[in-house]
C-alpha cells in the first residue's frame, strides 16, 4: 500500500470531476505534508480514477482532475 492510498481514496469516494484541496486538507487526509515524493506517486491517481494537475506552491493547492478512460 502506497502512503499516499488514504489520498486517492479519498479523490474517488468524492466523485467530483474535479477537484481542489489545499496542502492542509491533504494533511488531514493523510496524517502528513505532502513532500517531494508525491511528486512520484502521483501517477497512482490514475488507478483511482483521477490525475494530478496544476500543484500550486504560491497557492498551497493541489487541483486533481477525473481521468477518462
């Protein structure tokens, strides 16, 4: 199980076609900051119905959006 599984879960009980969290909810999620690595487990979105797109620093957001298969 990958540490950032409770996110993706999380994205797909939601349903939404897209949607916006900010890094504190993704906190509350996952019981920890996201760190550089997410950066390489975001791909796992896609297993889960969705991809990462725009991860805002300045804004402290991560936007996912429903992949289409």
């Amino acid at each position: 199980m990958s540490k950032y599984e409770p996110l993706w879960k999380h994205l797909k009980a939601n349903g939404s076609s897209a949607l916006k969290l900010t890094f504190e909810e993704i906190r509350t999620i996952l019981g920890f900051d996201i760190d550089h690595s997410f950066l390489t487990y975001k791909k796992e979105a896609y297993q889960f119905g969705y991809q990462v797109g725009k991860i805002s620093m300045k804004e402290k957001h991560v936007t996912f959006n429903r992949s289409t298969k």
